[in-house]
C-alpha cells in the first residue's frame, strides 16, 4: 500500500478526481485530498472526505493544517503527489516554483515522484507557455498522463480532457507498484566525472554532472535489481536502495568497476572516464614563464577491457552497455565504437548542443545494438535512463543460458 496526495485543482474535470480518488484506493492506497480554492467550486471536499476517510486538505492557512507544519509532514510521507485534474494555473506555478497554497507548497516540499493529469480548453493546451511549463516539469522528472481529445466541456473539440479515470490510476501504479521486472538481477553502473590530479592542490576534470549513471541506477533498482554504484565525484543524492561506491579517478574506477564485475548480469557504463591523466607533479607546481605543459598518459579504457575480456570468455552472461560522447557522425562513429570495444549495447549521446547531454536535465540518445537502432528525442534523463533498461530488459534473456554472448564480435 502506497500513500498517495492527490490534488485536485479548478476543472470541470474535478468530478472524475472522485473516481481517480475511489480506484486508487480500490487499489489498496491510502489517498489524501488536497483541494485548491478553485476545485471545491466544481467538487464537495465532503464527498472525497467521504471516499477517503481523510480529512479534505483545502487550504494553507486553515485551522489545524499548521498544528505540525501540514504540507511538510504530509510531503515527507507520501509515496506520490498526484494532481488531477492539473490546470494550466497550476502546471505554471509549479514550474514557476510559488507556494501561496497548500497544494504548490506540496509540490516543493516533497521528494516523492510528481504525476499531472491536465485538462484544459484545447489552446491553452496547445500554447507555448502551458507546454513550456510541462517541458520543464518533465525535465525535473514529473510524468504526464496526456490529456484525451473530444468534446470538451468549453464546447471546442480537441485535445484537453482530462484523462479517464482508469488510465490515471494505472499510470499512478505504474510509479508506485514498478513491475519489478529485474529482480534476481545484479546491475553494475558507473556514473560522474573523473578528476585526475596534476598536483596535490589541482586536477583535471569534466562537465559529467552523473544525472545520467544515477538515474539508470535509480530505475534499476526501482525494477528490483541490487545495484552498485561506481560514481566519480559528483554534487547529487545518492538513488535509494543503490549500494554507492564513490571513486575519483580513472584508475580508481577501474578498479572499483572491474573488481565487481563477476556476478553483474549488466554493467552500464555512463561515467565519463578521463582518456588521459596528467603526470602528477609531487609537490604544488608552482608558476614560472607563460605556458605551462602538462604531460599527461592513457588510462586505462574499462569498458574496452570488459568487451575484451568478455570475448575471451570471462564473464559470458554480463551484457556491455556503454556511452559515445560525439559531436559529428553520432551514429555512424558510435556504432564503430560499439564493435571495437566489443559491448551490445551503444548509448550514443550527441553532445554538441548546449540542452543535452552533459551537465544538463535532459538528453537525446540513439540506441545501438547489433540489430538496429532506437532514436530517442530530447527528453528527461529518467525517461532515457527507462528506454535504456527497457531495452536491456530485451536484450537479457538471449544471454541466459547461452555460452556465447549476444556481443558485439559476432557480426
Ligand atoms: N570509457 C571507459 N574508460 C575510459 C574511457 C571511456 O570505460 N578510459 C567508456 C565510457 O564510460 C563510455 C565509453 O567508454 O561508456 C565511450 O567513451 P567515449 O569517451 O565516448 O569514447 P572513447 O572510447 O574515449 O573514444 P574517443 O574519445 O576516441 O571518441
């Protein structure tokens, strides 16, 4: 059983919050109503209160909702904020980050998965502001459960109404209840920059933010794998139930990475592995003349070393993903990658543009395996990190049983 905040705002919508409200429960979760102003103008708070057996939240400022500071008691409880239905208002102040209710006071005080079903009059639905707000939602990892296309209540035509009630649910449960599609597997991720130092003072680094690791470590273990970590130095939470090992330079991710590879039945590499460390200076370097050189060395390349010592037979059944960072020839060059370092799997990250890949919220990936290729567009990493281990997912059972991998060496 899940707990779940489902707040319902000003639509004419609101009426079918009621039986959202009822199916979830239906469905065993707890569910506590939070009404904007607005909402209790279409809906009773007496009739939620009534399916619920909750008292109806309906305001900041309402006698009682302070008594333990509501809204942030009720934010660190709740396994999922809901809004249905989710009007332009409220999909604005959420992006737009206002707390003067209860309800977008929720939103920034709650660490729990955000899920929005909006409705609205077709053009509001269709202007740059409402999805400019949604896009940014989506990229701080907010779901959306698309609004139908029909008669509205306005009168027009289109798309705007509010989702029906079953689909609602079932996009909840799929948040809260993840089908737990990779138990009984081992996932081995390594995310974040590498910092090679140049002296004890200064080091050489990049702009991998880690966003990309963690997030497929958070949906591997949100699917029910045991996950292990390899992060180099980063500024994010660690994922929830993932074992964390934090290193600092490619030496020490490799062996952090090659020393657990036994037993993983995937090893996803998103770490942006420094190619060269600088000769490390003993003492502080200090300055002398107008340049200054660095002599610097290959490190070691763990995933080529994986797909090599995969190849000649260690670790048969532990399926290779690996990332290309490339500005040009995205796929064409990512593709050769994925045959020279031997691996099945190829995230192929375009990162010339200034909104993806690194250091940013979101990315656009294509996907390249041995038997063809996905191209994603531009969109949050979570939703990346899910096509990824969907894909994966796909991709596990040919190794099972199997002495051969279904690697790259074969074609
Ligand atoms: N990688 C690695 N060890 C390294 C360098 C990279 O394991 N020393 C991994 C990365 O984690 C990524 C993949 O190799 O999964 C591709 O990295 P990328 O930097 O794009 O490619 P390179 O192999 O470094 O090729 P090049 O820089 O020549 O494009």
């Amino acid at each position: 059983m899940s707990k779940i905040a489902l707040g319902v705002t000003g639509g004419i919508g609101a009426y079918k919050a009621v039986e959202g409200a009822r199916g979830l429960q239906k469905a065993g979760h707890d569910v506590v109503v939070v009404m904007t102003r607005a909402a209790t103008e279409f809906v009773g708070p007496l009739t939620f209160e009534a399916i619920t057996r909750h008292r109806v939240i309906t305001g900041q400022f309402e006698p009682g909702a302070n008594a333990d500071i509501e809204h942030i008691a009720l934010a660190s409880s709740i396994d999922l904020l809901l809004v249905a239905p989710a009007t332009a208002n409220i999909i604005g102040k959420f992006a737009g980050g206002i707390a003067d209710d209860f309800l977008c006071s929720l939103y920034l005080a709650t660490r729990a998965p955000v899920l929005l079903a909006p409705a609205m009059n077709s053009n509001m639905w269709a202007h740059d502001a409402v999805q400019g707000n949604l896009r940014t939602l989506r990229a701080r990892g907010a779901a959306i459960v698309e609004p139908g296309e029909g008669f509205l209540a306005c009168g027009w035509v289109g798309p705007g109404r509010l989702a029906e009630p079953p689909e609602i649910v079932a996009a909840a449960e799929a948040i809260v209840r993840p089908a737990q599609t990779l138990s009984g597997r081992h996932v081995l991720v390594s995310g974040g920059p590498t910092y090679e130092d140049i002296d004890p003072v200064r080091f050489v680094g990049n702009r991998s933010s880690g966003r990309m690791g963690y997030a497929v470590a958070a949906e591997a273990a949100r699917r029910g794998a045991s996950v292990t970590l390899v992060s180099g130095p980063t500024q994010i939470p660690a994922p929830e139930g993932v074992d964390l090992v934090r290193v600092r330079s490619a030496r020490e991710m490799h062996e952090a990475v090659v020393s657990r590879v036994a037993g993983a039945d995937v090893v996803v590499m998103a770490a942006a592995v420094a190619d060269y460390a600088p000769i490390r200076a003993a003492g502080k370097i200090a300055k002398d003349g107008d340049e200054l050189v660095l002599r610097m060395t290959r490190t070691p390349d763990i995933l080529a070393e994986l797909g090599s010592r995969r190849a000649a037979g260690e670790w048969p059944r532990t399926l290779l993903v690996g990332f290309a960072a490339e500005t040009s020839d995205v796929v064409a060059r990512a593709g050769d990658k994925r045959r020279r370092k031997q691996v099945d799997l190829i995230v192929a990250n375009d990162v010339s543009g200034d909104d993806r890949g690194f250091d940013t919220e979101e990315n656009a990936v294509t996907l390249i395996a041995a038997d063809g290729e996905d191209e994603l567009t531009l969109r949050p990493k979570a939703d990346v990190a899910r096509a990824i281990l969907d894909r994966v997912e796909r991709m596990l059972p040919r190794l099972a049983g199997t002495a051969q991998p279904a690697a790259a060496g074969g074609e």
